[in-house]
C-alpha cells in the first residue's frame, strides 16, 4: 500500500486576491501530489482583528504594491486576476459575510461544489469587478458553478442561520488558533506534525515539506497521477 495522503487545509476568503492564487496553485496539485485538500472558508475581517494585523486598506504602501504585483501575478499563475476600480472602498467597505457564509453552507452539506463555487465568487469580484455581496449576485455565482437555481436558493436561505454562522465563526478561530494573521493559510498535516504557511508564495516550502516537486504555479502535466 501507497502512502496515505497528507491532510490540507487551505483558510480562505474571497474577499483575498492572494487565497485565490492559492487555492488555483493547491486545486491544480491535488491530483499530482499525495495529498487530501481540505477548503475551509474563513473570514479575513476575524483573523485580522484577532491578529492584531491590518488590512491592505489601512496601509497605502502596501496598497500602492498590490495595484503593481497583481498584473504580474496575473501573468505568472495564468489566473485571470485583475484589481477592482474600487477594492479599496466599496468592495472593502461591503465585506464578504454573506458570500463565505454561503460558501460555509455549502461546505456543510455539499462540499463536491465548494471549489466551483469560490472559483465563481473570485471571478466576479477579481476578475469581472462585480459584486458578491447582494443575494442576486451571490445565486449567480452558484449557477454559473452548475448548482440548480433551487439548490442555490436553498443556501442563500442558509446564510443568516445560526449553524452557518457558528460554523463560519469556529472555522476562523480554527485558523486563528493555527496562528494566522492574513489569508490564504494553508496548514499542512505531515508525519504528526502540522506546518502553518502564509500566502501564496509559499508554495516551494510547502512542497519540501510534503517531499514532493515543485513545478510552479501551473505544471507542465495536470494528469500525471489522474
């Protein structure tokens, strides 16, 4: 028998250009390495309070970077990325609760379209600079991931429920306790011991510590362990 797969978790928020490099960069390796990955919607607005950190808004330098290395990263991870006209007012100001709570409900009941479904929640703010927090917006997303409208609507109806909220809440905590302080968080479970790395950068670590290979954000074969 094989070795079994290593556990991990990706923390995210689509709210976070960076979760959504990571979380392309992880779906496209995991079918190529030995690995089970795990999504877990979080709220980026929880562990930056929590943390103490502060958010892009807060810090124009680190703003200015973004509007400069987005482009680039475009390039390189082939993700079609592009900053919102108004990211740093409207889109920070409206959040986004009501999307990763939608994303929590869905992860609680039918997990095998989470990656759909935040891939299409990503397209409209981060690449179509559309919205993601009114209800309509939102039942877009999920049908254009393939959910029927019913099922969609069966979510949005989830959204201000106490289970969802708790859940949402528990999983930000949970990478809290990781010691997260920013998204995407990707914690890594290998031989008893758990790795806790930030953002998508990290990626090459993440492969020496599985003791797999690294060939960059988009490999040169999907299907090699397919």
């Amino acid at each position: 028998m094989g070795r079994a797969p290593r556990i991990l978790e990706l923390f995210y928020d689509v709210l976070s250009p960076y979760s959504w490099l990571g979380f392309e960069v992880l779906c496209r390796y995991q079918h190529l390495w030995n690995m089970k990955l795990q999504l877990q919607p979080a709220l980026m607005a929880g562990i930056i309070k929590d943390s103490g950190n502060k958010p892009l808004a807060m810090v124009p330098r680190k703003g200015q970077y973004m509007f400069k290395e987005i482009p680039l990263l475009k390039q390189l991870f082939q993700v079609p990325i592009s900053v919102p006209r108004d990211f740093f007012g409207e889109s920070v100001k409206k959040g986004s609760v009501n999307a990763m709570r939608f994303l929590t409900a869905v992860s609680m009941e039918q997990p095998e379209m989470l990656e759909k479904v935040s891939r299409e929640l990503w397209m409209r703010v981060w690449s179509r600079d559309e919205d993601i927090t009114e209800s309509q917006n939102i039942l877009a997303a999920a049908e254009k991931a393939g959910m029927s409208t019913a099922q969609a609507q069966h979510f949005l109806e989830k959204i201000p429920t106490e289970p969802v909220k708790n859940k949402l809440r528990e999983t930000t905590e949970a990478a809290c306790k990781y010691g997260a302080f920013g998204l995407p968080t990707t914690v890594a479970h290998v031989d008893g011991k758990t790795y806790m790395l930030f953002g998508s950068d990290r990626m090459e670590l993440l492969a020496y510590l599985l003791g797999e290979k690294w060939m960059g954000p988009v490999p040169p074969t999907l299907n090699a362990r397919l």
